[in-house]
C-alpha cells in the first residue's frame, strides 16, 4: 500500500498565519480577539499570540457571522452570547453540508 501524505497540523499558529487562513489583515485578527471572548491566545516570552486549533475554530465561527452572514459586531456579539449552542450547530450544518457540495462538484467533474 502506497504511502499516502498527511497534513501535519501545528499546535499554535501565529497571527500572521491565521489571518491568511481567513485572506484578512492581522489587525482584524487583533480585534477580533478584543471583542470576542472565546478567542484566548497564548503568548510567548515576546508577546507574540499563539492561536490553538480551537481558537481558529472560533474564528471560523466569527468569520461565519460577521463576514458571511453579514451581522454586526455587536449582532455576531449577542449571537454567541444568547445562544452559543446552537449557533455552533448551524454553522456546523453549513460546514458539512458546503464539504459535501465540494465532494459532489469533484465526482461531478469526474463524469
């Protein structure tokens, strides 16, 4: 069986690498971390944030609201705030059901 590459996921990213996951200046990477709690870096001796898988996670989430479903700050704020449960399983769906129209698309081209 041949070798198949895996992607080897780090356990901290930096602010820069995090904001080109989400094709966004690294300020707005700083301020969402300001306004939205559920974001927690690390910082090391120097002071630079360390995002975890979990923290990208969540900026997944903010992302979601604020830049694709078009809330406010304030609206993506109380969202979360409100009702975080299920506001994570919605955006959840909409993950896996965009995987799944991706996975159609390429079986699609394939025929």
């Amino acid at each position: 069986m041949p070798y198949k590459e895996q992607k080897i996921e780090k356990l901290y990213y930096s602010i820069g690498e995090v904001a080109n996951m989400f094709g966004v200046n690294t300020s707005l990477i700083r301020f969402w971390e300001k306004h939205f709690d559920i974001i927690k870096p690390k910082k090391n001796k120097k002071g630079n944030r360390l995002f975890t898988k979990a923290d990208i996670n969540n900026f997944k989430l903010i992302y979601h609201l604020v830049k694709e479903q078009r809330l406010t700050l304030e609206g993506a704020q109380k969202k979360l705030a409100e009702d975080k449960a299920t506001t994570i399983s919605k955006f959840e769906a909409i993950e896996s059901l965009k995987r799944i129209r991706e996975m159609l698309v390429e079986i699609e081209e394939t025929l």
